[in-house]
C-alpha cells in the first residue's frame, strides 16, 4: 500500500485544496480508507488485502470519477451477492449519490465529473469526455463526509445530521461469533460416521470418501442499552438510528433507560428509519428526564436478562453514567451483568472530550464490571463500537479489561 502511495504522490497532484502530504486528512487515499471502513461498519467484509486491491485498481483508474470509483470499489471490496446491497447503500450516502452511475439509460451517458487527481505525466490535464457532464470532484464530495465522520454529533447542523443518518442507515451490528452444538458438512474436521456409512450403503459397501463435519457458529445476542435521559439529549437520536440498523440482525434487543425502562425492539423493526423514530418516541414516555441506571439495570436483570436474554450475549450500555440514584446499587447490578454476558462494553459521548476522566459517581461505580470502554460521540466512534462488538478490535485499543 506504500508503494501505491508514493506512485500516486509522484505522478499526480493532490486533490483542490488538499496538501501531497501522506497524512493530510483529506487526501485521495484518506478518503477511500474513510469509504473502506464505512463498508466494514455495514457489515462488508473488507479485508487488507481487498483495500489494497481497491487503491490499486483507483490508481490505475480515474480517481475523480464516480463510476470508475464505484467499479474500482464493487469489483474489489465486495466478497459475495449479499454485500452488494450494503455496497450500494454506503456509496450512496458516502459519496453524495442516490443511484449507482452504471444505471443510466443507455442513450444518456452516466454523468462523469471532472478528475481531481491532476495531469498524467508528460501530459495535459484530463478532460472530460464528449457527453460528460462535469460535476464536483469525487475526492471533494467525500472528503467532506470523512470530516463528518469524526465530528462531535452534539455540534451538528441540520443538513449534517441528515448526512449522519444516511450513513447511519447503511450501518450493520453483529455480535461476536461463538460455537454451537450443532454440526455442519465441511471439507475439514472430524469424520462424520452417519454420512459416511450412508454413502458406503448407496454403494453397496465399497468404500467411499470420508465426509467431515465441524461445529456451526453463530452470531451472539447484542442488548442495546441507549440512554435517553437529558444529558444524552444531543446523541439519542443518532444512538437510537444506530440501533435500528442493528436490529436488522435479528438477534438484537434494545432498551432505552431513563426513569424507566422501555423494549422497543419491535418499535425499530420498521424497515424505514423516520417510521422506527416516530413509533419510539411514542413508546418511550421518559426522553429528556432523568437516570436511576441501577435501579433500571436492576429490572432489566430481574425481568429479561436472569431469565436469559444477556446469558452469554453483548451487552451495550450507551449513556454518559451520570447517576441519579444510589452508585452503590449501579456496582452491584453491573457485578451481576457480568456474571451473565459474554462481555460488557460501555460506549459513552463524553469520553472523548479533553481532559476527560471517570470521575461521575455512576460511571466510577460501572467501570470495574466492564469489558470494553469507548467512545460514542461520532460516526467513527460507532464504527469503531461495532468492530469491538463483532470481536474485531484490538484488545489494547479498545480499553478492554480480559477476563480471568
């Protein structure tokens, strides 16, 4: 990937308004990482290996064009038919687009935009071609949706928030997988002796080739805690869409916690996410008032989770720990989620502010019983809660706390 950068450094300029330096943070090649880690967020399963491929072939290609950014990308980031849904949901939103360019009717051309990526060696710079219409530069469009990924949701504009809930919609929650009970064929593992006797009997008793099975696995349950208290006011609703495109996994509950504890798992299953909002708020009667975690933990426990719903799952609590109630009863509570889940994550809007320390009596009191502590204040933050939800972040980097 460093040989792909340094090729794209000396033969082309950089993007309007944008230094050639490796670590400028709108940079061509920042920017279809930033489009890479939106796709993993949405479920696609993007390895190095097809991110190199990726700028590889956007190299070789035109990096300000759409289309060839969008083939450049399906032809390499996508691994099977299921993640050309989420492809064409993510570059829709990523790149400012609400259809894919290579849709257009044949006798109108799909609109071209003008490159960005400055002139070919020995050349002058690349123009469009007869028919194309020039548009603004793919690096710009998305360079600025790079930006929004990494704002504070609190500090947000209107349109702003409308982008972040695009992407929002795109996003995909799965649990960490485990191992279950059950057996399915496989080229490698142990011998399947029922399989294997069926097909020496379909023979009449010659023998046959040796059938395999090995152990299924499945996604855990993941339990949503999304706190909807007042100070959360300014994260609710982007917590809550995060939610709803969780609860497309199918094994996925969510609660929202304030005074009072709410399922509104079936109030987020509507397909449309403006729908999923109007129906919680007219389930959950307590937005913008105050927490009592404990005693709220304490009835999600005694109601659904001893009974098994947080047996060997996910449990995400997404609030900022301020705690009205007793810090004592929160730590027994917490003491005892842990016992029940697989692991215990905490993402929390205000860990990323400077200078900022656990100190609040609730979030003090939580923080021995966790698992994984992170940040909840922007899009990269959830991207990076979903990867430590899968399993697929870094212990050391996501503040985990090993179990013994």
């Amino acid at each position: 990937m460093i040989g792909v950068d340094q090729q794209r450094r000396g033969d082309r300029r950089a993007p309007c308004g944008t230094a050639p330096a490796p670590d400028g943070p709108l940079g061509a090649d920042a920017v279809l990482l930033g489009f890479a880690r939106s796709l993993r967020a949405a479920g696609v399963a993007v390895s190095a290996e097809r991110v190199h491929a990726f700028l590889r072939a956007v190299a070789v290609l035109r990096p300000g064009v759409r289309a060839d950014v969008y083939w450049a990308g399906r032809l390499t980031l996508c691994g099977d038919r299921d993640d050309l849904e989420r492809y064409e949901r993510v570059f829709a939103a990523y790149f400012g687009t609400d259809r894919e360019p290579a849709r257009a009717a044949p006798a109108a051309p799909p609109p071209r935009l003008r490159p960005v990526s400055g002139e070919a060696p020995g050349g002058p710079p690349a123009e469009p071609a007869e028919g194309e219409r020039e548009g603004p530069p793919v690096a710009s469009l998305a360079s600025s949706v790079e930006v929004l990924r990494h704002r504070d949701m609190a500090d947000l504009g209107p349109e702003e928030r409308a982008q972040v809930r695009r992407l929002l919609a795109a996003f995909a929650l799965r649990g960490q997988t485990r191992r279950t009970a059950r057996r399915r064929p496989a080229r490698r593992g142990e011998v399947d002796p029922h399989r294997t006797v069926r097909d020496m009997l379909r023979l009449g008793g010659e023998p046959a080739l040796l059938r395999r099975h090995a152990r299924a696995e499945r996604p855990r349950r993941v339990v949503l805690l999304v706190d909807v208290s007042g100070s959360m006011g300014p994260y609710a609703d982007a917590l809550l869409r995060f939610a709803h495109a969780a609860v497309r996994g199918r094994r996925t509950e969510v609660f929202t916690i304030g005074t009072r504890l709410t399922r509104v798992t079936r109030e987020l299953a509507h397909r449309d996410p403006d729908l999923a909002m109007a129906a919680v708020a007219e389930a959950v009667p307590d937005w913008r008032g105050g927490t009592r975690l404990g005693e709220l933990l304490r009835e999600f426990l005694d109601r659904w989770g001893q009974r098994g719903m947080a047996r060997g799952a996910v449990v995400v609590l997404l609030s900022d720990g301020w705690e009205r109630g007793d810090p004592r009863l929160l730590a027994a509570q917490m003491r005892r989620l842990h016992r029940l889940a697989h692991r215990v994550v905490w993402a929390n809007p205000r860990k990323a502010r400077p200078g900022y320390a656990p100190l609040a009596a609730g979030m003090a009191a939580a923080l021995p019983s966790v698992d994984a502590f992170v940040e909840g204040h922007s899009l990269a933050a959830l991207e990076r809660l979903a990867a430590v939800v899968r399993g697929a972040e870094p212990p050391a980097a996501a503040d985990v706390r090993e179990r013994s």
